[in-house]
C-alpha cells in the first residue's frame, strides 16, 4: 500500500484540478461533479493531516 503524504495529496489535487478545467471546456458536467466530489474528499484528507 502507498504511503500517502502531504506531497502525494497536494499532486492528487493539483492533477484532479487540471481534469475539472478540462471537462469544464468541454462542458462534460458528469465529470466535472464526480470530480468535484472527490477533490473535496483529498482536500479533508490533506486538512486533517495538518
């Protein structure tokens, strides 16, 4: 199992980012809220951390 670190959640966050933008032009709004849903669900994560 990976370690998950500080590090690792900050580039989860930063690559789901760049995906929201991407749907986002190609108004794909599926994708867009499931990807929201698990931006939030890093964003705790890296919270609770510190």
């Amino acid at each position: 199992m990976k370690a998950i670190t500080k590090q690792y959640l900050k580039r989860k966050i930063n690559q789901l980012n760049k995906k929201i933008h991407r749907a986002e032009e190609q108004e794909n709004d599926n994708k867009i809220w499931w990807r929201k849903m698990k931006l939030d669900k890093l964003k705790d994560k890296l919270n609770k951390m510190k």
